[in-house]
C-alpha cells in the first residue's frame, strides 16, 4: 500500500536488532487518516471472506483492527497480555516476544471468542510469527475459525509470514520490509 510505504520510509526508524519503529505514526502517536485507509484496504483485500469477528492483541493491533470492525460492522476482540483477575471462562496461551526478548501469556474470554466464530486476525507487526502462532492456538482452542491475518508491516527477513502462508493462512500485509541491513529501509515494490 503506497501511502503507508511512503510514510514509513519518511517517519520509519531502524534500530539494531532488526526493529522497525514507526511511533510517530502507529505503535505511539497515531495517524487516524492513514488508519483509516489502511483499514479500508484490508476490507477490500479480505472482501471475498465471510468474517463474523475481528480479533486483535493488545495493544498495538487494537487501532486499526477497531478501523476493521468499524468499517465491517463487526465486533472486535483483543486478546489480554494480563489475566485479569475478575475474567472467567478463559482460553490461554503463551507467547514469546522477540523484542523484549521474554515469554508473556495472552488470554481471550470464550464468551468473545466462541465455536464457529469466524475470525479475521489484524496486528501491526508480523516478525517471527510467535504472535500469530499464540493467536492460531487461541482460535483453535475456542474452536472458531482462522479465515485470515491482517498486518499492517511484514518483516519478511523474519519468515513469520513463510511459516503462516505455508499453513493455508490467508495472509495480508500492507507494506513488506525485505531487510534493515546497514539500518537502511528496503520495502518490496
Ligand atoms: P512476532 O511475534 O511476529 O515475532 O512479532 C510481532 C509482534 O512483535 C508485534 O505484535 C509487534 O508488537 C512486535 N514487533 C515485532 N517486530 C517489530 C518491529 O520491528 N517494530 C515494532 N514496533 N514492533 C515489532
């Protein structure tokens, strides 16, 4: 998607370690115009999907998968990074997260994510896939079903994405980052 690559090649900060930031217009202050239309991008990228739910993790997905469920009418659900004490009825996971370079657990309510849900998946950032593996544990457990993966950034030097095409995922990502060698930016055309 053009206007989100251009902005990350003009707001984009590269950090050792393969890290992508991008606060100044997603992960800290937030951009609602390029939210926007980069949610009415993943509508039209999944819009042959029957998708009754929209599912996100907090707290970074949470932004543009609620642009998602605006704009399809649907409810969307974030998984917890906390298991809040009042929460019954939970389906958990364990996740591990490269970045902070430690193991959290997500959990989800079965009363929000329910048997034959059908659930369209949107986050951020798509790295290793230790997320979305967390996710695709989550959906199984509740016995719903995966019918996609929205990320608004692929790191594709990550193989996140390699792994969850090669399961049959329908996989959308809005801007594929080839490589932050040298700390330099390369996006796939
Ligand atoms: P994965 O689980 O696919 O390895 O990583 C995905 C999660 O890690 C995303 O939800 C995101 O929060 C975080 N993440 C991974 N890579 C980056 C990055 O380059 N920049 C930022 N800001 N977050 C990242």
């Amino acid at each position: 998607m053009k206007a989100l690559k251009d902005r990350i090649i003009r707001d984009g900060k590269c950090f050792e370690g393969g890290i992508l930031k991008v606060d100044n217009f997603i992960n800290h202050q937030m951009d609602p115009i390029l939210m926007k239309s980069m949610a009415v991008e993943f509508v039209r990228r999944f819009a042959s999907t029957k998708i009754n739910k929209i599912l996100t993790i907090e707290a970074s997905g949470i932004a543009p998968a609620i642009m998602v469920g605006y704009l399809l009418e649907l409810p969307v659900v974030f998984a917890k990074k906390k298991k809040p004490s009042t929460m019954e009825n939970m389906l958990t996971t364990t996740v591990y997260s490269f970045t902070k370079d430690r193991t959290y657990d997500v959990c989800v309510s079965k009363d929000y994510l329910c048997p034959g849900d059908k659930v369209l998946f949107i986050d951020d950032f798509l790295a290793n896939g230790n997320a979305a593996k967390g996710i695709i544990d989550l959906v199984q457990k509740a016995e719903a079903e995966l019918v996609g993966m929205g990320f608004l950034i692929e790191k594709s030097f990550q193989h996140g994405g390699d792994y969850l095409r090669a399961q049959g995922i329908h996989v959308e990502s809005l801007a594929i980052i080839e490589s932050l060698e040298n700390c330099q930016i390369k996006i796939k055309d």
